[in-house]
C-alpha cells in the first residue's frame, strides 16, 4: 500500500529575545492560496486546481505535453511488469530515491531489476527522456509504486500537464503525490509554464518541509524557483505606467505606495528585464502589481521570496543560536532598510560599516515589530546554513544585497518552526 504522510499545523509564537543584533525593524505576511490537495486548504499552499484563486493554473490544455503520438519507438522505456514488484516496497524506495540529492540518485537507478526499471523511466522526467516515458505508459501500467502513482503517471499520459493537475487536486498527502508534484514543477517549466510551476514548486517545498525532506535537498529547488522568478512577468499581474519628465525609481516607487503597492525598484527593473536603473522619457514599464512576502522557516535554515504566492527565490541562510532563537511569527519590515549598517552591541561601543568586526554584514532589513531582530547579511560567510545569529536572519553578504533591492517598507515577513 502506498504511504500516507499526514501534515500537522504548525502554531506561531513571537518570542522576545534579546539579540546582539540590534538595528531596524520588519514584516509579516498572511497568504490566501488553497491546498492542491482537493477539499483540504491552507493559508501557505496554493491550489492548482483551474478556476481556483491565488496563483492560477492556465485554462486545460493549454501546456499539455505534447502528444505521445510524436516519439521516436527506439527511445521509449517501458515500465517492468507490475507482478515484479511489491508496491508497498518500491514505493519506500521512490521515496528514498527522492530525498537523495540530484548527484546521489543514480544509483537507486542502475540495474536490471524491475524496480530499477520503474524508478529509471520516471527518472527521465527529471533528466530530459520525459517524452520516452510518456510513451511507455501509454503502452503499459505504471502501477508498480501502487493505485496513486498509477492514477496521475495515467492521467498525465493521457492528458499531459492540464490532466496531472486535475488528478493532483483530488486525494491526500503521500509519497505519489509528492513526485508527481515535483515532476508537474519539472515538465511546465520545460514548456514555459512558469505560473502552473510556481504554484506546483510551492507545494513541493511545503510538503518535504512537511515530510522532514533534508534541507540540502529543499535547497536543490533554487535553480527552479530562480527559473520561476525571471519569468515572473509573463504570468503575474501588472499595469502600465508612462515615464514622465522627472521621475526617477524613488519617485515611482513612492507614489506607487501611495496606491498601496509595494513595487521595490530592483523588482520593477527585474520585472522589465532592465540591466540597471536607467529610464528613459516616455518609456513604457511594467509595474507588477503582485503581492511580496518573505516566508522564513527556523528549523530548516532557509528563506525563500513570494510573489502571489510563488516562490521566486530560494536562500540558505542561519537563525539564531541556543538561548537566543529567532522569534516566529508575523513582521514587518520598517523604514530601517540601510545599505551601510553598523552595529550596536547591548553595552558597547557601535561597530561602524566595513569593520570586519561587524556581523551585520552588507545590508540591514530590520522589522517594526522589535528593532533588535531583522534580516541582514554576515562577516563570517562560512557559518550560514546554521545556528550562530543573535537571533536575527543572517544571509551571505551577496544574497543579501539582491534581496535588498526587492523589499520595501511595510514588506511582510513570515517565520515559521
């Protein structure tokens, strides 16, 4: 029988801690997006499902894989016969096959039994024969990892990208619907989809957080979420705005937010694929109108960026050491955005910019909510990834100074277990 993973919620609690951080102030962030499983919904997972809001799904059809009709005979892998295998048995090893790093795997997929006959075709998913497995299921079952994987590897065959996703709505949280989660991000990016794969991407993430996936694992979605946030612009919300005689960033971006629309100039200049922060009169830009959050999760040391409800960046960073965690909850960032940070130690002497002894690195992204917390860059590159801040979120210098251009004040920022 296949495995069933069953996802507890997890409570916020804002803690005050004192940091050796101090400086600025933050945000928190509430998102709306349904569950991709069917009925079940949650306020950080987007639903996939077409006509459902949030981040939406392209009408049926629309990036459908093309038809196994088009592939060559001599490079489809057929499936081993399912009487080979014992589902309950290769479903385990799917799922060991999918907490392995990307380099580690192919070794689950070398050999000539029917299990590694299984785990190599849906491997090519991932691997560029996706079209040759495709095929293969159309001439064969594929329900040697069980009744689940069976239904969407089926679903997919006969109804590509549109069809996956139909099937994913329904059903609970498991091993099957993971990949195949996974392998739906995977197969609409490589037919441009990006909205249907941010959506599909913000799943995966929430679910190997959920299913105690190793954090270098999660980190392996970077290159895909990445891949997500330069396409933004052909799937999230925008308007149009006419460069007038003395504009500049600053002044767009200040009477954006007097509509309430928090557009940092790094995202506008990203969104419009500008190389620097040059405009020109009578220029048109794209001002995305898209809602951004940062949601943060203490336990695995990573941060990711949301756009709608789509990740578009993805970030190992540290958290706070013992006796000095960094709080969960809701922030916000405030005014104290600084590009030249120094540090005040609680009884010391400040720490100018640029001293080596300043561990707020780069940049300062500090939260309303308590000015001793916020999120900023390091002087010791080699620790992130661990537990070594004062209680603040520390991230490498580099990523630090991107992140800054896409934030703005009044940001939400959200920290989860």
């Amino acid at each position: 029988m296949p495995r069933f993973l069953f996802v507890a919620a997890i409570p916020f609690f804002l803690f005050a801690c004192g940091g050796e951080e101090s400086h600025s102030s933050s945000d928190v962030i509430e998102i709306s997006l349904d569950d991709l499983e069917g009925n079940e919904s949650s306020p950080n997972e987007p639903n996939i499902n077409p006509g459902s809001s949030g981040v939406q799904a392209p009408g049926i059809g629309e990036v459908a894989t093309p038809p196994a009709t088009a592939l060559k005979e001599e490079i489809q892998a057929t499936p081993a016969s399912a009487s080979k295998m014992d589902p309950t048995t290769a479903l385990a090893a799917l799922d060991s096959w999918h907490r392995e790093l990307t380099a580690q795997r192919n070794h689950l997929v070398s050999g000539n039994s029917a299990l590694a006959g299984e785990l190599s075709g849906f491997a090519g998913i991932f691997t560029g024969d996706a079209d040759a497995y495709r095929g293969s299921l159309n001439n064969q079952s594929a329900d040697g990892f069980g009744t689940d994987f069976e239904r969407f590897a089926s679903a997919w065959a006969s109804g590509g990208t549109a069809g996956l996703q139909r099937a994913l709505s329904k059903g609970a949280v498991g091993t099957a619907k993971l990949v195949w989660t996974d392998a739906l991000a995977e197969l609409c990016l490589a037919t441009d989809d990006y909205r249907l794969a941010g959506s599909a991407l913000t799943i995966v993430i929430k679910d190997m957080l959920s299913s105690g996936y190793d954090r270098e694992r999660v980190l392996e979605l970077q290159e895909r979420v990445a891949l997500v946030g330069r396409n933004a612009h052909t799937f999230l919300p925008s308007k149009e705005y006419e460069v007038k005689n003395g504009d500049s960033y600053w002044v767009i971006c200040r009477d954006l937010r007097k509509d309430g629309i928090i557009a940092p100039q790094g995202w506008i200049s990203e969104f419009n694929h500008k190389r620097n922060y040059n405009l020109r009169l009578g220029e048109t830009l794209k001002i995305p109108t898209a809602t951004l959050e940062i949601r943060a999760w203490r336990g695995a040391r990573f941060m990711a960026l949301y756009a709608d409800g789509a990740p578009i960046r993805l970030y190992s960073v540290s958290m706070g050491k013992k006796g000095k965690p960094t709080p969960l909850g809701s922030f916000t960032f405030s005014t104290d955005l600084l590009e030249e940070p120094i540090y005040y130690p609680a009884g010391g002497t400040s720490v100018p910019y640029g001293n080596p002894d300043n561990p707020l690195g780069e940049r300062w992204m500090g939260f309303k909510e308590d000015r001793q917390y916020g999120i900023h860059g390091t002087n010791s590159e080699d620790t992130i990834g661990s537990f070594e801040s004062g209680g603040c979120i520390r991230m490498h210098n580099a990523d630090a100074k991107a992140l800054f251009e896409l934030v703005g004040s009044g940001m939400k920022v959200t920290i989860y277990a």
